[in-house]
C-alpha cells in the first residue's frame, strides 16, 4: 500500500464546534485507486471528517490536500462545488436526490460540471450546435451510466419513487457523472438487507476498477468494511485511534474496546 | 415531470413541433380576429393576460422553478414601467408634466423606440435585481421573502420622492398605448420560447435541483448563490418587461400601482397554475386575469330580495383570497402541479393544459 502515492491526504485535521472537538489532529491519506474504510461508533467524527473534505466544514486547522487528475492541490477550505470540479464526488448517509426530478434528470445534473454549453445558448436553437450537441451528448451519457448501473428501468421515474436499494444506487450514478477520481461513500449499505449487502461488496469493487477511483468509505455493517476495504481507519472521539489491514483491526485491542465490542471476537 | 420525457418518446418530435406550429398559426388567427372585432375593453383583458403570463413566468422562473419565495416583483415591475415610459414620452410632455419640480435636465430628452425601450426596462429592471440578489439571495426561505418584500417597497418610496426624474407621486400620464395585441403575445411568444427552452436544457435540471436540495446540489458541482442569482436576475428582467407593457397598456402608472398587492395577484397566478410549471402560469394568468375581471359585478350595488346592498370596492380581492385559499387548502399544487402540456400526455387522454408551445 505504501507504494501508491496519495490520492486524499489529511494533514493534522482538527474542527471544534464550540467546545466540542469534533476531530481531532486526523492525519490519514488515501492511496490512489484504494478503497479504505473509516469507521468508529456513533459521534466519533466520521461524517464531519467527511464534511470537512467535501468542503461543508471549513477546519479549525490543518490540511487537506487532493491528487486528481490534474495534479496535488490543496482543497482545504474549497467551497463543496469546487471539490467536486476538482474530482471528488460524493454520496449520503440520508439519501439525498433531487425527489421530484427523473432518475435520468439526476444524473445528468451530475454532469453540469464538466458541462461547458452556456445556460443561455439553449434559448437559440441552431447558432451553437456544438452546446447542443454537447447536450445530446450528456443525455446520452446519463443513459449510459444509468444502464451499466442496472436502472435502466427507473430512467424516466422521479427519484422520489424509486425503491431504496435503487435510490443509493442512482446517488451514486448521479456522483459518478461528475466525473471524479475519488468517491466517498457515507453508509452505502445502511438499510440494506444481507443478501443487498453482500452484492454490495462486489459493486463497491466494479465501480473502483471501471471508473479507476480511488475511494473512501464510513460504515457500520462489518461483513462490507471487513469485505471491501483494504486499510481501515478507526476514528473515536475524534481521534485517530487505530490503522491497519482488516485483520490487524479486527485483533486490535482498542477498537474491540471502543467499537467493535467483544461478542465479534468469537463472531 | 418536466420536459425530458415529452423528449424520451423522442419519434414524435417532428409530429409535435408541426402540431405546435399548427397552435400557434389557429393562436395567432384567433388573435388577430379578435383585434378586428372585439371591443376595447375585451381586448384590454386579453392584453392583460399575456402581460401577466409574461409577469407569472418570470416570478415562476424565481419562485416556482429555483425555490427563492420572492415577494419584490413588484418593484422590479415599477423599474420597467418608468423606465420605459420615461424612454418614450416626448421633451413636451415631460416638460407640461413635471409640475412639482422641474425634470432632470439629462432626462428631458432622452428618447427611443418602444422596442428598445422595453429592452431597456427589461434590463434596468434585471440590474437592479441583481444588485439586490447579491446581499439577498444569501437569505433562505422566509428570510428572502421579507428582504425582497422591503426591496419592493422602497423602490416604491424612492419613486415617490425622486420627483425629478419620476414625477413622484402624480406619476406619468399620457404614456402612448403602444401595447396592442402583436405587441404583448409577441413578447409573450418570445418570453415563453425562451423559457421552455432553458427550462428543458440541463441548466432547467440544475434550477429544479437547486431548489429541491440545495446541498446536495453543491455537492454536484453546482455553484447554488450564482445560480440563484442568475435566475433571479432573468425573473427580474421579465418583472421589468412585463411591468413596461403595462405603463404602456394602461398608459398611466404611478407608485400606488406597484404596491404588494400587485405582488399578490402575481403570486395567486403562478401558485395557482401550479409553482414550477411553465403550463401552470399560462394557465394562470388566463383564470386569474379573467376572474379578476369577471368578479367586478360583485362590487356594483346588487339588490336581493328587496334588500338594496350597495357596493364594496375592493369586494374582488376579498372573495379571491378566499378562492385562494380554498386552493392551498384542496389543490395545494395548483392547477398544473408540476405537469407541463406535452402533445403526447393529450393524445393518451392525461391530464393536458391550455397551453401552447
């Protein structure tokens, strides 16, 4: 793992709300075309680590910085519509999709950022038929990403309507249109039933080989963090409280203690 | 929905773009017929619709399409309106008119064609807007609507007291009525064309989904405050286009025309034609304006039984909030919903619209 070079990397990364320390000095990084777990109990900080790469919090202090395809930039402080032009997308915890808008209208809003048709030259038709054509172009590819993720039959369906499994699944098409490099996942299998979760796996693995992305994930359901990702990050408190290969966290004594509990130990 | 699944049943294109061209021919016939024949008054109705289609569209694009509650258009409406009258009138009538305070020198003979004038109105009115969009539209929800509502009104009081320039409050008389028939459907044929085609083009999909969740619209990439802003801008250019018509429609206007109930009825237009549909504004403007007219009986002296009631003004409004509330109450998406006309949904039978494309 060592070899890849970074893809994501958090330097010294601490938020405060108030009095509370929500994250506290992370440092980790993400190797280019990984997948890494971070998980931890309830309030550990995950998701406002998540919210602190995707730009929704600015930190207190330290770095983030980001290797696309363009190049090392640091991202720390972007406004969440510049991360995601420099190729980070990312999912929910609580699905959220544009409810009154088709599966396929989600997905092509997805594409508006590499999108380089101004709004106005849609108002006249046949002076720019290289922005219509690009627009052609987006649907067409809406469609596409929509059928090589198996909904193919909800493309003119509001989103709202879709069954849950199929609703993680477009926000995540509705992420990959965007074109990134780097996928965060929050809770992809929550609400998911075993045999959902257990595909899941192999998905998780598709989307990284097809789309070669690097990608970064927070979950609770053990059998996908322990069957998916290839390094895991353990967060409590806000602290950084363990790294390593699957099996060296399943052995580690403080993530038993502070997350894992014992009963897994004999699971 | 919206636009995109008129174009997934995509081999009826050219059956709809001929039917439309068809409604649009019969339209315009229908049209021009009723300028020959009609009298003034029915006509003056007519023109109303098309201009408050034009004012209902351009709050619609605001409110209904991005999800910004505004309750200024009204003020962006009082823009058009003086700049366009102010654009068109002649040095002499300036001259008789202003009787308070002289007129600004700079103004007295500033001239233009109505056409450019409406242009004019249009984008003075979209300047403005976006001035104000600027600080505003960091505002959410209620807070935007209250900001926009004190815009409105001061835009009134400055018009009030800026007697050099705008007459104050005795306003502008004898504005030439240049708004005739081919005048406000042509806007109003150029307004809609422009708004079905960007509302059904990818940069519609990120209004819509700037409005259904902001976040996660930022997350895809979208920059939410200079959307915003510009759509607010765009809706604003409309208020100043559709409240120039009306100056010159009315051929009077003054700072009491421009008050929020004016605001109101434009509100009760696109709510109740349906918030987000292009469709639902049409057909709006058309009810609305209509029954406004119609309901003016309800203010004439009536006699019931022997019983001799004499006329309430302002009776109308009274009864029309209340048809208004009757419609937040039982169809609070409006006549439309979200819906918008499509060939095809008539030719299945589904619930089709009065409008044209």
């Amino acid at each position: 793992m060592t070899d890849a070079s970074p893809a994501l990397e958090l330097s010294n990364v601490t938020i405060r709300f108030g009095g509370l320390v929500a994250v506290n000095g992370l440092s980790m990084s993400v190797p280019e075309g990984g997948i890494i777990g971070l998980i931890g109990p309830n309030g550990a900080g995950k998701t406002s680590a998540f919210n602190i790469i995707t730009g929704f919090y600015r930190p207190t202090s330290g770095r983030v910085e980001f290797r696309g395809r363009s190049g090392k930039i640091d991202i720390t402080g972007f406004p969440p519509h510049e991360v995601c032009k420099a190729g980070l997308a990312r999912t929910f915890q609580n699905i959220r999709l544009f409810q009154n808008e088709t599966a396929l209208e989600n997905v092509m809003i997805g594409a508006y950022v590499r999108q380089k048709g101004r709004w106005w030259q849609s108002m006249i038709p046949f002076a720019f038929p290289a922005a219509a054509r690009e627009e052609d172009e987006i649907r067409a590819g809406a469609v596409a990403l929509l059928v090589r993720l198996g909904l193919e039959r909800y493309m003119n369906a509001a989103a709202s309507s879709l069954p849950y499994g199929a609703q993680r699944r477009l926000e995540i098409a509705r992420a990959l249109a965007t074109k990134p490099s780097f996928l965060l996942l929050d809770e992809p299998a929550a609400g998911m039933n075993p045999q959902e979760s257990a595909e899941l796996l192999d998905f998780i693995r598709r989307l990284r080989d097809d789309f070669s992305l690097s990608i970064l994930l927070i979950e609770h359901d053990m059998k996908v963090v322990m069957g998916v990702c290839e390094r895991i990050w353990v967060l409590d408190q806000g602290t950084l409280i363990a790294d390593g290969t699957p099996e060296a966290i399943r052995a580690d004594r403080r993530v038993i203690d502070a997350y894992l509990g014992r009963e897994t130990a004999d699971a | 929905m919206s636009g995109p699944d008129a174009i997934g049943e995509g081999n009826n294109k050219t059956r709809d773009a001929v039917l439309t061209a068809v409604a649009a021919v019969v339209f315009a016939a229908a049209l021009w017929l009723a300028s020959s024949n009609l009298d003034g008054y029915k006509l003056r109705i007519i023109n109303l619709i098309a201009i408050n289609a034009i004012l209902g569209l351009s709050l619609n694009l605001i409110y209904g399409m991005t999800g910004m509650f505004s309750l200024g258009h009204a003020g962006f409406m009082a823009i058009g309106a003086y700049v366009s009258a102010l654009l068109i009138l002649s040095p002499e009538q300036k001259t008789t008119m202003w009787i308070l305070e002289p007129i600004a020198p700079w103004l007295l003979n500033v001239r233009a064609p109505f056409v450019v004038s409406l242009a004019a109105a249009g984008l003075a009115a979209a300047f403005f807007g976006w001035l104000v969009a600027l600080p505003v539209l960091r505002l959410g929800g209620d807070y935007l609507g209250i900001a926009t509502l004190g815009f409105s009104e001061i835009i009134r009081i400055l018009i009030t007291n800026l007697t050099p320039i705008t007459n104050g409050s005795l306003g502008l008389k004898g504005i030439p009525a240049h708004t005739d028939i081919r005048m406000s459907y042509g806007c109003l044929a150029v307004v809609l064309f422009c708004m079905v085609r960007l509302m059904r083009s990818n940069f519609g999909n990120v209004l819509r989904a700037v409005r259904d969740d902001e976040i996660a619209a930022r997350t895809m990439g979208i920059d939410t405050f200079r959307t915003r802003v510009l759509a607010f801008t765009l809706g604003c250019f409309g208020g100043g286009l559709g409240g120039a018509l009306m100056g010159n429609l009315i051929t009077t206007i003054d700072p009491k025309m421009f008050m929020i109930t004016q605001t109101y009825s434009l509100l009760m237009i696109v709510v109740v034609g349906g918030l987000g549909s292009i469709t639902g504004s049409i057909v709006g403007a058309v009810v609305v304006t209509t029954m406004l007219e119609w309901l003016r009986f309800v203010e004439n002296p009536v006699t019931i039984g022997g019983v001799n009631i004499p006329g309430i003004p302002g009776m109308r409004m009274v009864i029309f909030s209340l048809l208004l509330i009757v419609v937040i109450i039982f169809r609070r998406e409006g006549i439309m919903g979200m819906r918008e006309f499509s060939w095809s949904r008539l030719f299945r039978g589904g619930s089709g619209g009065g409008g044209r494309r």
